[in-house]
C-alpha cells in the first residue's frame, strides 16, 4: 500500500500572442483630397465616390496552435470614432455619413461618405477587442488615421502697375507718352491678358473722387490717348501739375466678369507729378565789352541742366529780358522771346529770367466762361503761365 501520493494539473503555457494593425484603403479612392474655393469642389468628392477604409486587426501565434492572420471576423466591441478639432463622436449605425461592415471577413471596415476639411480635417479612431480562444485573454486594437486636404484653391489675384506708386516727370528730358500697364498675377503667371477673366477698371482721381475713364473720350479725358484693355496711354503735357490713376480689377476664375469693380477689387494707384529741375540760363551775343556805336544787341539765350544744353527751351519757358540803364534805380522789361534784339545803352545792366510756361490747359472765354473751340469744333489749349 502506498505512502504518499502527489496530485497537480499540468495545462499547456501558451506563449502570448503577437497583434498588430493597419487602416488600409480598399479601392481606388484615395484617403487624401484636394479642394477647390474658386468651384467649390472636393477631389475626389467622398459623397459621390465614398473612401473605403479597412481596419486590418492581425494575430500571430508564436507556437502556431492558432492561424495566424486576420482575426476581423472575430472582433467584439467594435466601434469607429469620428474626431473633428477636439470634438470625439461615436459613428452609430443611423449615421448616413458612413456605412460600418460589422459581419463576416471585413468587419470593422467602413465606408466614408462625407468630405474632410482644410481647417479641421477629418479623422477617425478605431477600438476593437479579441478573445485569445486558448486564454480568455483581451487582446484591444486601437488605431487612427486623417484625411488630409490640400487646398488648390488659386491664391487672390495681384494687381500690379508697371509705374511706380509716384512719378517724376521731366517734361525737359521725359518723353510726353507714357504706358500705364497693369499686370495680374494668379500664383506665378501673368494672366493680365486674359479677357475672359480680367477685367480692368481705370479711373482719375479728381478732388478725392473717382472719375471713371472708359473710351477716352469723357468731359476730362484731355490727356487719354488710348485705352486698350489692361493699357492706358496718356498725353503727361496735359495732367496739369500732377494727376493720380487709379486701376481696379474685376476678377472671374469661371469667366463671368463684373460690369463694376467689386468694393473688395484688388486696386492699384500710380502719381505723375511734373517737375521740372534746377537749370541754369545764359545767352550769348552781348559781350561785356560792346564795339563802339552799336546801338542794338541781337541776344540768344539757351538753358542748361545736368544733361546739358536742353532743346527746344521755348516749348517749357518763358524768356523775359530786363534792362537797368546808368540813369535808372530798377529793372524794365525790355523784350521777350529766346533771340530778341534789344536797344544797347552804354552801362546799362542786363538781366534775363526764365519762367516755366507751366503744363496744357484748356482756353476759356473770360466773358461767360465757356470753352474755346476751332472752327472744327476742337478744344483749345495753351500753357498755364503762356
């Protein structure tokens, strides 16, 4: 008979198993999106093509009792998250945004029927749990993914003119045309020329107000020489002292331009100021010794500046001769003109002044203050100080 006696239970010590997953796209929709504000467009649009996504939960067993693979069809307490900014929701089945997969293979899988965003895009979170069959153990899956937008939305388009904020112009040197020409970029190139989706606006500013210029041929439009599109050519002898332009553009990525700049058009301004620079004046044809019985001075005057003599003077100045004899206290206006021939008197001072004759205007008739025109019905001009 015996002794003693041992008892104890011997199971298998299965090694843990190895899990891992992935959220993969089934199809070809992709999992990121471009967007579009100028058509307000999705691409791919997810409510007309929906974005498949697969949440692949696999198990490995280390000692190969179980098949290692997907265990999908397996899963428990499955559940799908939607995450926008900060705000975490539970999918549930009455939600028409999405379509959950939850018999069978594919399980978990879930079928995106709405669009992301570029400020907050959209993100998903995925649980699940499987029972190891040969412990009871909890095994939890527990993955996430974003859908990404890239914004292609064209960046607002840049007016630009080809002069400056603020001009100089030499009426002595400069030539008297000069091309205002507005540019527009949309990303990288100039698209200006595009008549189906830029249209120009130009205006003068005249006492703080816009004035429309549209043909060339308003009250004003003295100095307009022509007006082409995104071009406006003007006469600068007839800005007066100066004249501010004003461009604004009436953009349309689809082609349907506006007949009036919207409040928010891209607008851009140039000044043309006339400025006429430091000069020096002289003459030649009165030296200071005089050859006894000359009794007239046959002057020419000429001006100078730092380009050196200036051509065609009479066109910008006015030449006013003066003349103090011995026998007088102060200065007489003597002649005017640039080769005027003046009375010698021996001793005699002589004093030449240069006025600027000034810029174009229009002549008036000072009795009833009406607009002088030629027998063809043409405006006159003249210089302001002529």
């Amino acid at each position: 008979m015996g002794i003693k006696s041992k008892t104890k239970r011997l199971d298998v010590n299965y090694t843990p198993l190895q899990i891992s997953g992935s959220i993969e796209v089934v199809g070809s929709v992709p999992d990121r999106q471009i967007y579009s504000s100028d058509v307000k467009e999705y691409t791919p649009d997810y409510t007309l093509t929906p974005l498949v996504l697969f949440p692949r939960c696999n198990a490995t067993d280390p000692d190969s009792y179980l098949k290692s693979g997907s265990v999908n069809a397996s899963l428990t307490n499955m559940k799908w998250y939607q995450i926008i900014g900060t705000q975490r929701t539970l999918i549930n089945s009455d939600n028409t945004d999405y379509e959950i997969t939850t018999e069978g293979d594919n399980k978990g899988q879930i079928k995106v029927k709405r669009n992301s965003s570029v400020s907050s895009p959209l993100a998903f979170e995925f649980y699940a749990e499987y029972v190891d069959t040969r412990t009871s153990q909890v095994y939890m899956f527990r993955m996430s993914t974003v859908i990404a937008v890239s914004d292609a939305t064209l960046p607002a388009p840049i007016l630009k003119l080809d002069s400056p904020a603020t001009v100089a112009w030499n009426p002595l040197r400069n030539p008297l045309t000069r091309k205002i020409t507005a540019s527009v970029f949309a990303g990288e190139s100039d698209i200006a020329s595009d008549k189906q989706k830029c249209q120009f606006f130009w205006f003068r500013m005249t006492d703080g107000s816009l004035e429309p210029i549209t043909d060339g041929n308003g009250d004003n439009d003295w100095e307009i020489e022509a007006i082409d599109h995104n071009t406006l050519t003007i006469n600068q002898d007839y800005i007066g002292e100066d004249q501010t332009y004003v461009c604004k553009l009436g953009y349309s990525a689809d082609g349907s331009l506006p007949s009036a700049p919207p409040d928010d058009a891209p607008t851009a301004t140039t000044t043309i100021r006339r400025r006429i620079p430091e000069v020096e004046v002289d003459w030649k044809g009165a030296p200071t010794q005089v050859a006894g019985g000359t009794e007239k001075l046959k002057l020419e005057a000429f001006v100078m500046d730092g380009m050196g003599v200036v051509p065609d003077p009479e066109e910008w100045f006015r030449f006013v001769w003066k003349v103090k004899s011995p026998y007088s206290q102060s200065y007489s206006k003597q002649a005017e003109g640039i080769k005027p021939t003046i009375t010698f008197i021996p001793g005699m001072m002589l004093e030449l002044e240069v006025q600027d004759r000034g810029p174009q205007a229009i002549l008036i008739d000072d009795t009833d203050g009406s607009v002088l025109q030629d027998a063809d019905g043409n405006v006159l001009f003249d210089r302001i100080n002529n």
